[in-house]
C-alpha cells in the first residue's frame, strides 16, 4: 500500500540512548485514513492488518471525527474549505457491508509482528494533534445519561483555537483542549466476532479516557496474534462522564510506540484489562453495564497493580493497597454513556517517590 504507508527514517541517535539496545532499530511510518485502511465500527481478531510493524516502531495515524459526512458537516456551519477531502472519499467509498456493527469509524487495524496472545502490548501515546478548526458536540434522542430530560436530537458547532488551545463553546466560555482518542484499542478475543467500537472492554476500545494525552502510556491485554491497534473518536475535549454521549469531538492525528513484552520474558505479569501511566499517575479502570460493577473492577485493577512482584513498580500488601486507595487515590467516573460505563482509579506516583 506505497501511496498510503510511508517509511520514515529512524529515530535520532539521541532518543535511541532512551530506549533498550533491542528497540535500536525502529523506525516510523504514517498512515493515513482511507477507504482501505478504516475499520468502520468494529475491533476484530479476524481483521485483515492494513499496516504490519515491529516491536519499538512508532506509527503516526491519521483519523476521522464521528461528527459525520460532508454534507452533515456543512449544515453545522462549518466551511467546505475547513473539510479535508478524504473524509467524503471515506464516507462515499467504503462499502455498506463494510460498516458496523459500530459507528466509529476507526484507522487500522495495525498489526505488531511480535505480539502473541498472552503478551503485554505498551502503546506510548507520543504526540496528538488536532487536524481541524473545528469540533462538533451532539446527543440524540433516547441516548446520553438523561435521556427523558432531553427526547430530541441536537448538534452544535464548537469552533477551536488551535494556537491559544481553547474550543469557544458560547460567548464568554471558552473551553481548555486537551486532545486525546476517545478510542484506541486492539483486538479482543476472536470468540467475540466483529466486536461492536461502542462499549469499552478487556481489548480498551471506546474507553473515553480524558487522560490518555500524549505522554501518556497504555498496556493492553494481547489477545489475538498481532495485537491488531486501531484508533478513533478524537476529541479535543471532555468531561468526565461524557454525560449527553459526545465529547468536543473532532479530527485528531496521533503517533504511537508500540512495545511488545512477552508473556515469558522476566517480570511480566497476566494482564486482564487495559491500564495506563502519565508521567504523574497511576491509572486502573473498569467497564460493565452497571456502574457499581465497573467500579468494584477498576478498584480491584489497582489493588492487583500495587501488589505485583513488580521491580519496576509499587509493591506493597492487599490490605495496604485497599487502604491506600481509600486516603491517597482518586476512583473517577470515566463515562457514563458507552453501553458500558468506565471508572478509573487514579493513584499520584509521587506517593512513592523513594528519598
């Protein structure tokens, strides 16, 4: 695929010092969102990869927004010019059998040649940018967390200030971005088919994580050969909760590492659901239909981090890691509105920053 995958020169001398000798090799390549390269609402261990790398490759990936074709963008003012034109080549090519049984119209799958079920997938988040002028903000009828309050369909308009980094929402309020992938997930289990890109799960998906920013870092569960990434539903800002179903969502493009660590290698441990690091934070989530479900996993998520035979991180006891949580950590509704709701514990690295 010459005209959409392009091979980068490696990376500097300098930021190869920063990584492990095996990783010296990586290199980076782009690709771009295409009716070839789209995964139209769905995650799948049986989708064919539109881009195979190795273990230390960064991928830079270009996405769409869920804010819908040209024509419905134009109707909430935004201008033909501000439109890039591959998303009417997206929307008017890519075929009807092709699409859902989501909505999200996602870019992969990419396929990382090392990765095996029972792997550990680290996916670095490394840099996100925001593509276009503008967001969109919608709910629907009989969708979003109060659906009785509000029977009826609406969208709106949220233009964005790329430079002072601000959405202007309404007059006098303006809105901080903070760009970040509403979806980023890999494959679930091949068992679950053509899984659905709107509930989160063991495979992350649909997360709606506001703290998955560049420099963040997130580790999977591999669950099919190959990992299979795709990522979607940029947004450029949310709330926690994400409670009328839509962030400010919009076009973002974003460059990952992949890093594969293998189920035998030393200090690797069973990973069942996705977590992630900031450079300040800890974080541990949880996804279920019910809400006090979800909560029980991602707080039970935290308490297996702390308590790993893990040099690299904390190790400390069950009951003092269930205490700890309780006086130091933060346990947040991540959203509220994808099938299944998200919590995410949130613990402070600096709680054990060593003298």
């Amino acid at each position: 695929m010459p005209t959409v995958l392009a091979r980068a020169a490696a990376l500097s001398a300098a930021a190869l010092l920063a990584i492990p000798a095996a990783l010296a090799q990586e290199a980076t390549q782009t690709l771009l969102a295409t009716p070839t390269t789209v995964a139209w609402g769905y995650y799948s261990a049986r989708a064919k990869p539109v881009l195979t790398v190795k273990s230390g490759d960064t991928v830079t990936i270009q996405t769409l927004s869920t804010c819908g074709p040209p024509e419905r963008l134009k109707t909430l003012g935004i201008a033909e010019a501000d439109i890039p034109p591959y998303v009417a080549d997206i929307y008017t090519k890519v075929p009807a059998a092709d699409k859902g049984p989501g909505g999200h119209i996602l870019t992969g799958p990419v396929a990382i040649t090392e990765a095996e079920p029972g792997d550990i997938l680290e996916v670095r988040i490394q840099k996100i940018d925001i593509d276009v002028p503008w967001s969109c903000n919608s709910f629907g009828a009989g969708r979003g967390f109060l659906p009785n309050d509000f029977p009826y369909s609406h969208s709106r308009l949220v233009p964005l200030d790329r430079e002072k980094m601000i959405g202007h929402f309404a007059p006098g309020i303006d809105v901080p971005l903070h760009p970040f992938f509403g979806s980023i997930g890999i494959a679930p289990p091949e068992s679950a088919g053509k899984y659905n890109s709107a509930p989160p799960w063991m495979h992350g998906g649909n997360m709606d994580n506001k703290e998955l920013v560049a420099g963040t870092t997130v580790f999977y569960p591999v669950n099919a050969k190959g990992a299979l990434f795709e990522a979607g539903d940029g947004h450029a800002a949310q709330g926690n909760g994400e409670v009328d179903i839509t962030a400010l969502e919009t076009q973002l493009t974003g460059t990952f590492q992949f890093i594969v660590h293998k189920a035998s290698g030393e200090n690797t441990h069973r990973l069942l659901w996705p977590r992630a690091e900031t450079p300040t934070q800890y974080i541990a989530m949880g996804f279920d239909e019910d809400l006090k479900t979800a909560t029980e996993m991602a707080i039970r998520n935290m308490i297996t981090f702390l308590t790993e035979q893990n040099p690299d991180h904390p190790h400390i006891s069950r009951d003092d890691a269930y205490a700890l949580i309780s006086v130091a950590c933060d346990v947040d509704i991540t959203q509220l509105v994808d099938t299944k709701s998200g919590v995410h514990v949130m613990c402070p690295k600096i709680l054990f920053a060593k003298p």
